[in-house]
C-alpha cells in the first residue's frame, strides 16, 4: 500500500510541474511567496529524505547524480527568489523522476518487520516519524500538501490545473 500510494503521490507531482509552462516556473506570485521550480526542488530534497535517507541511508548513486548540497541551499529552508536562475526546469523534472523512481525502488524493497524499525540516523532529526513506516506515510502527505501548493502556484502564475473533470 505505501508503494502504491508513494508512486501515486509522486505522479501527481509530476503531472502537475510538467502541466505548467517552464517559462513560469520561477514565477513568484505576491502571497504565495513559492515558485514551481522551489516546489519541485523541495520534493526532490524531501523525497531523498523522508523516503531515502532514513530509511535506506545516503545512496551514492542519486549523490553523484544530483546535486543535493546545492539544492539544499536553495530548497530546503531557501527562499523561492534564492533559486531563480539557478536551476534548469528540465533538470529539475528529470531529477524528480529519478528520486522518485529510486524512492518506490527502496521502499518496495522493504519486508514489513523493517517498517517498524527505527529510522538511519541523520544528523537532522525527523519531524514527525520515529519508525520507518511513518517516515514513509508522511513522504506521502508531504508530497500531496506540495502538490497543492503547486496547483495554487500553477493557477497563479499559468491557469488552473485541468483534472480532466468534464461537467
């Protein structure tokens, strides 16, 4: 079930950054103080942390592909105006892509005695989970309230995001 509802998190993400024009992304609107280039790179952050880190540990090989102490910077306690001009939008959705990818990788890995496991240790403590599983579970709410809050930017800077909903 978390795998299932990681990847659904996690394609809806997805749909909503790629439905939004790039020439917008780091289009900052008065109130909401975010962009979808911050959104965006926020979620690859949280994904490698509340999915990755502490559950699996550093993996080398999104550290070697992604440039996490950069983005730290810029997407983690950073300002959405810190990053303008920083990240390539294109970039940025590959990346998402992967870590997601790799996310849904480790956690289907996982066997049920593991969820209940305490979490990897990391020099940040986590916000919420004291146990795998529910660093997972709130990767999952994390995700979605940033898909919201991406729609919301979205219908600023672009349109509304289409559902595909018919009346």
């Amino acid at each position: 079930m978390l795998g299932y509802q990681t990847q659904d998190a996690y394609k809806w993400a997805y749909k909503v950054a790629s439905a939004t024009p790039r020439e917008v992304w780091e289009n900052i609107p008065v109130g909401i103080e975010s962009s979808i280039s911050w959104q965006v790179g926020h979620l690859i952050m949280s994904i490698y942390y509340h999915s990755i880190i502490v559950v699996k540990g550093h993996q080398q090989d999104i550290l070697s592909r992604i440039p996490m102490k950069e983005y730290d910077g810029y997407f983690t306690q950073g300002l959405a105006s810190k990053s303008i001009g920083k990240v390539d939008p294109d970039q940025l959705l590959e990346y998402l892509k992967f870590i997601g990818d790799r996310s849904v990788e480790i956690i289907l890995s996982l066997d049920e005695a593991s969820l209940v496991s305490p979490l990897e240790p990391f020099r940040v403590a986590h916000p919420v989970a004291k146990n795998k599983f529910e660093a997972l579970d709130w990767n999952i709410k994390h995700t979605m309230w940033h898909c919201g809050q991406m729609g919301m930017v979205k219908r600023a800077v672009d349109k509304k995001f289409d559902f595909g909903i018919r009346f």
